[in-house]
C-alpha cells in the first residue's frame, strides 16, 4: 500500500480520495476549506494538512482535483505548492479537467524538478467518482503510469495511457464534445416525443435498446421527463469544459459547429439560473421555450 496525498475535496475528489484509503492506502489530504478535510478525515480517516506542500511531504503518489488551470498552478507552484513538499521520483496525478497546455507547462516544471506529472482527468460523473468506476485517460511517460494505475484503479473502471502529456486532457476533449452533442440530440428527442403524446417511459424503454441508446439516455432519459435536474454534472462545469475544447481547437484547426452551438445552448440555461443544473436541462429550453 501507497502513501499518497489527495488534493481538492469538491464532489469529485472527496470520494475519490475515500476510495484510495479504503483500498489500504495511507491518504492525506489538503482542501482551501479546511472544514471539508476535518469532514473527510472523521469519515474515512487518513490525515490532513495545512498547505498543499505538506499535504504532498513524503508521499509516493499525489493527486490533485481543482477547478480549472489557474486553480492547478496556486495549488502546484509556489512555496505551498505541491512541487515544495515532493520528493524526487513522486508521481503527481492531475484528475483536473484542465487545458493540455497547462498539463505541459507542469509536466516541463516537475520534470526538472525530478517529480513525474500525469495528466489523468476522468469521465462518470458525481456516482462514478462516488461507486468508484471512474474512466481515467491520462498523459505522460509510461514508466509513471505504471507505477501510478494499480493505485488509480482504487476509484476506476478502465484507466489508460493515451499518449504524451496533454494526451489525457485532449482525449478528455473528445469526451466532452460527443457529450455535447448526445444531450442535446436526446434533449430533442424527449421533447418530441412529449409534445407527440407518446409515453416517453415506455419509448425510452424501447429505443435504448437500439442503435439510439447510450449512457445518457440510460442515466438521464427518465429525469429529462421528469424535468429533474437536481444533481449530476454541473452546468458551470460543463461549460468551463466546452470553452476549453473551443479554445484548443482554434489550435488544431479541428470544426467544432454543434459543440459551439450547445455550448451556447448552456449559456442561456446559466441565464434562467441553472448553474448548479445537471447537463441535461438542455430540455429546460425546448420544455419551456
């Protein structure tokens, strides 16, 4: 078993860390709240800190879950930074969704520092960070991914190596933009069948047993009907995601039409006050217009 170190406690990283010191791992953790760290060490145990920088002294592998790439280097960079507290030879493990040039920039920083950087952001969701089914696509060398995957799989289904650095977050990319477009494109199809008349449990039923199924129509179709919105991936969070892919590709030169679209599409779900919304009241636009 690993000592390791937990950065970030949101929705995310709160269970994933609970999974790593469930599986036997020694775990401490830092959080800018600190009453959120106190709350996770009296339910799973473990320990806290201070400073991300002590948090990260002595640990074998530590990960790190924030919001976005500003958030990465106040946590990473700087005197309470992470990079302070490693030892040479630590592998860093980044769950951010974040840009791939951020995931560079701090590949290049640890690696002269002697520390290993993988960029690993996941796709699940709230449940999959909760249940511990995690898909994590990661970035970096392979000599640190293989050290690092047997302690990942604590909270993960399928863990990969994807390529170099920022190979993680760019395939995170991918997964958000065919994200985009499957909720609008259910978000349309609910609405039709309601305003048709059909009962849409029953179609639901049906449909996701063909070619139109997918994780979001099993997981969300229902709640789409229901109008419930209460819970799942966040609206704001979607959004910082989609604004990364857009940014990424003026870059690449890849065409990115619906996912501009839907991005929009959220925009105006922020402007009714559906921030904290699961992704999927895109309904809310055509339910209400």
């Amino acid at each position: 078993m690993a000592k390791c170190a937990f950065i970030g406690l949101g929705v995310m990283g709160y269970p994933m860390a609970g999974h790593l010191q469930k599986a036997g791992h020694d775990v401490t953790v830092y959080n800018r709240t600190a009453a959120k760290a106190e709350k996770w060490v009296s339910e799973y145990g473990g320990s806290s800190a201070p400073t991300p920088a002590e948090a990260a002294k002595g640990a074998e592998f530590v990960f790190s879950c924030v919001g976005n790439d500003e958030d990465l280097r106040s946590v990473m960079l700087g005197d309470g930074g992470m990079f302070a507290g490693m030892d040479k030879g630590a592998v860093l493990i980044d769950n951010t969704t974040a840009s791939a040039d951020v995931a560079r920039e701090l590949y290049a920083a640890a690696k002269a520092q002697g520390i290993f950087f993988i960029d690993a952001p996941v796709s699940g969701g709230q449940a999959g960070a909760e249940n511990g089914v995690l898909t994590v696509m990661c970035g970096g060398d392979q000599d640190a991914f293989d050290r690092a995957a047997p302690v990942i799989d604590a909270f993960a289904r399928s863990c990969q190596l994807m390529g170099a650095s920022g190979a993680g977050q760019l395939t995170k990319m991918v997964n958000q933009i065919c994200i985009a477009g499957l909720v609008q494109g259910l978000s349309e199809g609910v609405n039709f069948g309601v305003k048709a008349g059909l009962d849409m449990e029953k179609v639901l039923d049906v449909i996701s047993k063909g070619a139109a199924g997918s994780w979001q129509m099993e997981n969300r179709g229902s709640t789409m009907v229901q109008n419930k919105f209460d819970f799942g991936f966040a609206v704001d969070w979607m959004r910082k995601d989609l604004g990364i892919c857009l940014e990424e590709s003026k870059r690449n030169g890849a065409r990115l039409p619906v996912t501009a679209l839907v991005d929009q599409f959220y925009a105006q779900v922020q402007e009714r006050g559906g921030n904290r919304w699961d992704t999927s009241s895109l309904i809310d636009l055509l339910a209400r217009g």
